[in-house]
C-alpha cells in the first residue's frame, strides 16, 4: 500500500468542487509561482510542523467519516496540493479506493507532470480541476519558473482520452501578471476549442498565505500587490464571456 506526504486535510469544503468536499493537501509542487498561497506545499519533504506521511488506509479512514455529508450534499472528496500529481501512485490508490466506497472523486491540478503520470489516475476521476496561470509561454516561465507547453499538451490530450471525467478550467487573475484582457482571451479562446470542458473560472488573487511564508521565514514578493475587486473580475468575465461566447465562464459565484 502506497505512502504518501499529506500536508493536511480540510473537512466540508464549497470550493474545492460540487458539494460538501473533504479536501486532501499533498505536498510537493514543481512551480515555484510568485504569488503561491501555500508556500509550505512546495517541499514534499516535511518542514517546520507542515506535513506528515501517511498511507492510502490512514487518509480513507479520515474521508470516511465525512460519507454522510457526502451523500446529503452531492459532495465527495478532493485531491489537492501542492501538486498531486507529484505522488500520483498514492493519489491513484486514494481515489481507487473512493470510487469503490462510491465517494465522488475530483483532483486540482497544474497538469505540469508527465502524461503517463496522469493516465494512472484518469479512469478514477469524476472531475478534473485544472489551472492555466498564462498562455504565453515565457510569461508563464517567468512567473512560475517552468513552461507551459506540457500543462497545454496535457490538457488537450486528456480532454480527448478521458471522456466520463468533468473537466474545468481555472485561472488565477493577477494583477500585473495575467490582468488583462488580451492573455486572458488567448486563454479562454484555448478553452473553448475544447468541446469536452464544462467551464472556465476567474479565480482573484488573495494574500491569504502570507502568514506561512511568515512562518517559514520567506520574503512574500507580492505582499503588497492588492487583489482584484469584485466590479473588476465580473467585467473580465464578462468580456471572455462575449468573446467565446460557446464557453460558459465563472467568477466570485457568478456565471456568465
């Protein structure tokens, strides 16, 4: 039975995919993104209390106890990081498992791993949460430190592999990152080439992390860059929303 290192587990989540979610944080992440909220998440090793291996049972035991929430609200369990993929045997097992307990299943992802990391994994999926920080390719390089052309590959390659599996798009709005209309239209025009995707969701930078990179004794680069106000991210959405007008988009609980 695989081991793994989890970061940490957060009961009855909303935001993590349909109903009431038990959210399962691994660690270990191969992008450094300026603006990450969970630096703690990007070491797999445990660090300074932030981590603690544990095998496919010892975590299935903990989703468990949840099942009643599950049923109630639609709910289920997702897997998170860090980036998941990074242990995808132990994420493999887990959602396995699940599946026969007949527990929804859902991973957050990067998609920065090689494809038959993610091909384990597929078949154990009910949905698929996927980010794309930017289109271009050295902006994304510059502001997480890899390229991008392996997450777009990826996304294009499952998409037309694995059919059953609900598949949404994601990206995290930053201010003098990937704010403005231009790289989020080459985005959602990308998107919406893809029949299989449910959606695309604006998601607005926060500063929510900046305690654990206090805690860690890291500099935050972006502490004072101020998030996106609610007017502006409805206007973003709504301008993708009438540029790719097939693509249904998301932000801040809205659908446009």
């Amino acid at each position: 039975m695989e081991r793994g290192t989890v970061l940490r587990m957060e009961k009855t989540s909303i935001y993590d995919g349909e109903g009431l979610r038990t959210v399962v944080y691994l660690k270990g992440c191969p992008l450094r993104c300026s603006w990450c909220s969970t630096p703690e998440s990007q070491k797999r090793t445990i660090e300074k209390g932030f981590g603690r291996i544990m095998t496919v049972k010892e975590v299935i035991k903990e989703i468990e106890k949840d099942a009643v929430f599950f049923f109630h609200s639609q709910g289920g369990v997702t897997i998170s990081g860090g980036e998941a993929l990074m242990q995808a045997d132990f994420v493999r097992e887990l959602l396995q498992e699940s599946m026969y307990l007949g527990i929804n299943t859902a991973l957050e992802t990067s998609f920065f791993a090689d494809y038959q990391e993610i091909k384990k994994i597929g078949s154990f999926l009910n949905s698929i949460y996927i980010d794309i920080k930017c289109f271009d390719t050295e902006k994304h390089k510059q502001w997480t430190g890899v390229s991008n052309k392996l997450i777009l590959s990826n996304i294009e390659k499952f998409t037309q592999e694995f059919h059953s599996c609900s598949v949404h798009i994601r990206i995290p709005v930053i201010p003098t990152v990937n704010m403005n209309q231009s790289e989020l239209l080459k985005i959602a025009k990308f998107v919406g080439e893809l029949s299989e995707v449910e959606d695309l969701e604006l998601l607005p930078y926060h500063r929510y992390g900046l305690q654990s990179y206090q805690q860690l004794g890291i500099k935050y680069s972006m502490e004072n860059l101020e998030p996106p106000s609610e007017e502006k991210m409805f206007e973003l959405a709504e301008f993708l929303a009438e540029q790719v007008p097939n693509m249904k988009v998301l932000t801040m609980g809205k659908s446009f």
